[in-house]
C-alpha cells in the first residue's frame, strides 16, 4: 500500500523506470537507490532529449531536477 510518496520510491528499486526531467529530458533504466531528497541513481540509463540519445552504466540524479518517475512494463 502507497502512503507516501517515498514508498511508490521503494517499490520501484529495482525494477524499470521512466524519469521526466525539468531540462526537457527523459532518463529510462534501472532504479538502483534513492535518497531523502529524492536524488535517483539509475543502472543502464538511456538518456534522451530531442532527437538524440545517450547511454551510461550509471547515472545519479539530483531531486530538485525530477519532474516524475513513472514505472516502466519490463
């Protein structure tokens, strides 16, 4: 049962996710582990804006720059 937006978070490690960013970008992949301030590290990101896209092993993402995580079908 999801109280608090933290245990939507938790329920998510480990498993596939969608992140909209403020900068327009969209970061799909793996989330690894968060934070009380809602940073995200995510495993194997695609990393997409506009037209392009980059990939990574590991990315962490600061929480003031999150806009959603939304979980992906795997």
């Amino acid at each position: 049962m999801i109280k608090r937006p933290f245990d939507l978070l938790n329920n998510l490690v480990g498993k596939k996710v969608e992140i909209g960013m403020k900068a327009g970008k969209i970061v799909r992949g793996k989330l690894l582990a968060f934070d009380i301030h809602m940073n995200l590290v995510v495993e194997n990101p695609e990393i997409v804006e506009e037209n392009s896209s980059k990939s990574a092993t590991h990315i962490f993402i600061r929480g003031d720059s999150l806009i959603y995580v939304h979980p992906l079908q795997e």
